[in-house]
C-alpha cells in the first residue's frame, strides 16, 4: 500500500474516530460474508457502524484524541465498532450477536481511557446504565423522597377534607329535610 493511500485512509478513520467516546473491537477473522454482512445490518438499525482497520493506522488515526489508547485491543486483524448509540448499548448488542455466533472474538471496549478486555470486559460495561437510564435513576432518587413527602402532607388533610365535606352534606342534607317536614 502507498504513502498516499495510507494517508488518505488514516484521514479518513481520523474524521471517523476523533468525536468518539467510546469503541469496542472484535476480531473479523472466522466471519465469513453473509454472517458479516447481517452483523453489519444488525449494527446499522441500531445506529453502529463497524469498520475493518488496519491496526498500524488506527492508532496513528487516534493519536492525541479521546480514543487514544484504545490500540491496546488492536492485535491481528480488527474490527472498530463505533456510532451514535450508549457504549453499554454497543456492548450489549455485540453479546447479542455473540450468542447467535459463537465465533465472534470479542476482543474488549475502551471508553474515558479504560480499558476491559475480551468477553468479560464487554459483559461488564454491557451492565453499565445507559446514559437515559442513570438520568431516570438520579430523577427517581431525587423525585421519591419529595413525593413520600407530599404523600405524607396530602394523606391526612385529605381525610380531613373528606371529613368536612361529608359534614357539609349533611347539614345540606338536614336542612333541606327539617322545611319539608314542617
């Protein structure tokens, strides 16, 4: 491969990679095309995309931005999975395609400069909350105290209130009877 055409590709992962948090890597070896093509297709209705890399110019693509460290996991022939989509999504869904075939090579996930490693580090961060989810849990830990709270207030004066309105209802009630009776 030429100059040139190294360059050109190593621009080309550069404006891939350089506003990614986070990427897994899976070994391609052993896919044959129709089970790469329908991993690929699966990705891609989730918002992934996976790119073959040449490891030598990934790590010159990653050098001095957020990824850069990640070529720990680049060993023999590699695959970048990469999009728009959590890391604990991504990772989750290479588990999935992992149980429909066994002889994807999960090599591991690199985010905020970790690290995990193989099967066991992709199963680790596929148990991380996606960024929606930890939102909805800092919002349900927030939010279930002050409604105790409000249930608490609001449980009593309600029976109160429930109280002096069926009170008023039957001083309606007596009123309107003791005239009719006269």
């Amino acid at each position: 491969m030429s100059k040139l055409v190294k360059d050109l590709i190593t621009k080309e992962l550069t404006t891939r990679l350089k506003e990614l948090e986070g990427v897994a890597v899976i070994n391609p070896r052993g896919i044959d095309g129709n089970k790469n093509h329908g991993i690929r297709r699966r990705l891609h209705e989730k918002g992934l995309r996976m790119t073959v890399v040449k490891n030598n110019l990934a790590r010159r693509a990653v050098e001095g931005g957020k990824l850069q460290g990640f070529d720990k996991l680049l060993d023999g022939p590699s695959a970048v999975i990469y999009g728009e989509a959590s890391i604990a999504q991504i990772a989750r869904q290479l588990l999935d395609e992992k149980k429909k075939d066994e002889t994807i090579e999960l090599r591991g996930v690199f985010f905020d400069g970790e690290t995990y490693v193989g099967d066991k580090g992709v199963e680790k961060v596929s148990k991380l909350p996606t960024r929606e989810e930890a939102v909805a849990n800092v919002l349900a830990a927030i939010l279930g105290p002050g409604r105790k709270l409000a249930a608490a207030i609001k449980g009593p004066a309600g029976t109160l209130g429930a109280m002096l309105k069926t009170i008023e209802n039957n001083a309606k009630d007596t009123e309107g009877a003791a005239p009719a009776s006269a």
